[in-house]
C-alpha cells in the first residue's frame, strides 16, 4: 500500500506537471517581453534559423530594442561552457529561450529539463526525442520544450541520391562524433533495414573527434581527409554528414580537393555558393526559424505549452551545380530542376580531370 508521503509526493509531481503544461504564463506589468537566444555555434545552419526567426517575429510585431528584450549568445559547441552561461542567464527570468541546435540544447536540458519557470523553444536539433526533450511530433510537449527538429527524413534524402544515380551501391560518410552524427548514422542504418527500396546500399563510416570552438570545423575537416581519401576507391558517393562537420564550408572543400566521386550535401550553400558539392536535399533552415518564430508568439500571447505540439521542418529544398552533375554523369529531371529553382548552378567546368589534376 503506498504511503501517505508516496501520495503526497505523486500529488505534487502531477501538480508540478499541470503547470508546466497547462498554465498561461504570468506577464510582467509595463514590462517588454524578454527573448534569449542559445547558439550552438556562429555560422550554419543557426545563422539562417536565426535571421529568419527574428524577421518573423518582427513581421509579428516583435521588435528587439523597441518592444522585444533581446540577449543572444553563441557556445561554439561547448556544451559546459552553454550549460555555465545557463545557469548564469536563466535566473533573468526569460519569456523563452530559444535553443538553436543539439549542443545547446543538451545544455538546456541538463540545466532546466522540467523547470515551469523556464519554457524553451528549439531549432536545428537533429533529434529531440533521442535526447529525450519530446516524446515525438504526434503528441503535445511532455515538458517544457517544443520546437523545430532539423533534417530532412533520411530515407527521402537516400531516396534522393538513388533517384538521380541508381548505379549507386556503396554511400561514404565521414563524421564527428557528435551527438547528432550518432542519432544520424542510427537512422541510416535503421532505413537501410526497413526499407526495402534502400536495402542493397552499404553504407562505409569513418568518424573524427569533435573539436570544440568556432574554429573547430576547419580543424575537424583537415582530421577528415585521410578518411575520405581511404573510401573514395571503395564508395560511389560521398555524402556530408548531418552535424557541424558536415554544415561548413571546409568539409566540402576538402572533398572536392581530394575525392574523384560526388559529394551530397547537407545544405543549400554546399551546393550554389561552390564549396564542392553537386547536389543537395535539405530543410529550409529558414523556414524552421519562420516555424519557431509563431511558437514564440503563441508563448508570449499566453497559449499553453501542450498546446504547441513540436514540428518537423515544413520546407526542404533542393540544389544542383550543373557544372559538377555533368561531371559525374549524372542526369537532373527538368522537374527538379524547376523545384531547385535559384538554387542550380548553370556555370559550365572545362572537361572532367582526374583529383592529380584538380
């Protein structure tokens, strides 16, 4: 039989839960409302997520210095250094705190997971439900986080590589070891079981280890070359992977330098602003911060979190450089190519070279 103390303590939990759920926010009188923004680290895909989420809340009537408090700050993907800065800002008493990638938001969770006072809205964060801030998209927050989850489904981005290279058999992918790379290999290996129109590919891995700091990237894709010279004879593309590695400029370079098979990208900028990939399937980053930017406005207008149920990105898109496709041999559909719309590269390379000669 449980306890008088056992039922008490359940009383509270559940009480403590109806209002993380359930409760309109207290306002502060005469006061503006105060918005915190975590980055996980300057540059993409946050740099998009974030530009795009303040213009919407602008557009909404929400503008930092005249009727928004704003403070933001960046970790370079250090998670003691996001969950120090935390637990030193939260006290400030935030309408919502934006968590604008995985890093940041395992922060956020060590730091105030369940915490009424707190309610915190995501962007970028490859898996959520990995990380244990929802239970899924179907159902309302179980907590005191929702948001924007950040990448295109894998089987659709598999899917999209087999459409235009059905040759295709053997997909290279270096990574970090971060924690959005080990939910993102799992997911691969998980489609490459369960769907039967993927189930001849192999998949080949090579992993390097996180490098904290802003300049982290450029150091982590230097650690990469060997890896990707080692797979290119094995492979019959190269894919970026879903992590920070995966979303700078130095990555792509580094393949394109070194590597004689096509490299898929992970974003828009990969493809059309020439860091060297062909092509790209990728979620609309801004379109996520444009997501997140009316979950915010719910927020401050007083609707319940279990009322904002979190989301997949709405908007992906697609990228080809022309130049590159004709390189490899690979054939674009004119469909895709007017879905890709601004985002194809139609510059023409002199004739294909081997890497010595690139």
């Amino acid at each position: 039989m449980r306890s008088r103390s056992g039922f008490l303590r359940a009383a509270a939990m559940l009480a403590f839960a109806a209002g993380v759920l359930t409760s309109a926010w207290p306002a502060r009188a005469g006061d503006m409302p105060r918005l915190l923004i975590i980055d996980s680290q300057d540059g993409e895909p946050y740099l998009s997520a974030r530009k795009a989420l303040l213009m919407s809340l602008e557009s909404l009537g929400y503008v930092p210095g005249r009727t928004l408090e704003l403070t933001r700050h960046s970790i370079g993907n250090d998670r003691a250094r996001a969950e120090a800065l935390l637990a030193e800002e939260l006290p400030r008493r935030y309408d919502v705190v934006v968590i604008n990638g995985t890093v940041a938001a395992m922060a956020a969770k060590a730091v105030a997971f369940g915490s009424p006072e707190h309610r915190f809205v995501f962007a970028c964060v490859t898996d959520p439900v990995g990380l244990g801030l929802i239970d899924g998209f179907d159902r309302p927050p179980k907590a005191n986080f929702t948001g924007v989850c950040f990448p295109v489904p894998v089987a659709s981005r598999l899917k999209f590589v087999l459409d235009l290279m059905p040759g295709v058999r053997t997909i290279g992918m270096v990574c970090s070891d971060m924690p959005q790379s080990v939910s993102y290999r799992r997911w691969l290996e998980e489609a490459l079981k369960t769907d039967r129109q993927l189930s001849n590919l192999k998949l080949m891995i090579r992993t390097v280890e996180l490098i904290p700091g802003e300049d982290g990237t450029r150091r982590m894709a230097e650690a990469a070359e060997s890896h990707v010279r080692e797979l290119d004879p094995l492979v019959d593309v190269h894919l970026s992977p879903n992590d920070q590695l995966g979303m700078e400029r130095a990555f792509a370079e580094t393949v394109w330098r070194v590597a004689t098979k096509p490299l898929i990208g992970i974003g828009r900028r990969d493809v059309v602003e020439g860091w060297g990939a062909t092509m790209s399937i990728y979620p609309s980053d801004a379109g996520a911060g444009r997501q997140c930017a009316r979950m915010i406005r719910q927020l401050l207008e007083g609707v319940p979190m279990r009322d904002i149920p979190p989301q997949w990105p709405r908007e992906n898109g697609f990228a080809f450089d022309l130049s590159k496709t004709a390189r490899f041999g690979i054939t674009v559909p004119i469909p895709l190519l007017e879905l890709a719309g601004e985002n194809v590269v139609r510059a023409v390379d002199p004739a294909p070279q081997t890497r010595e000669a690139r």
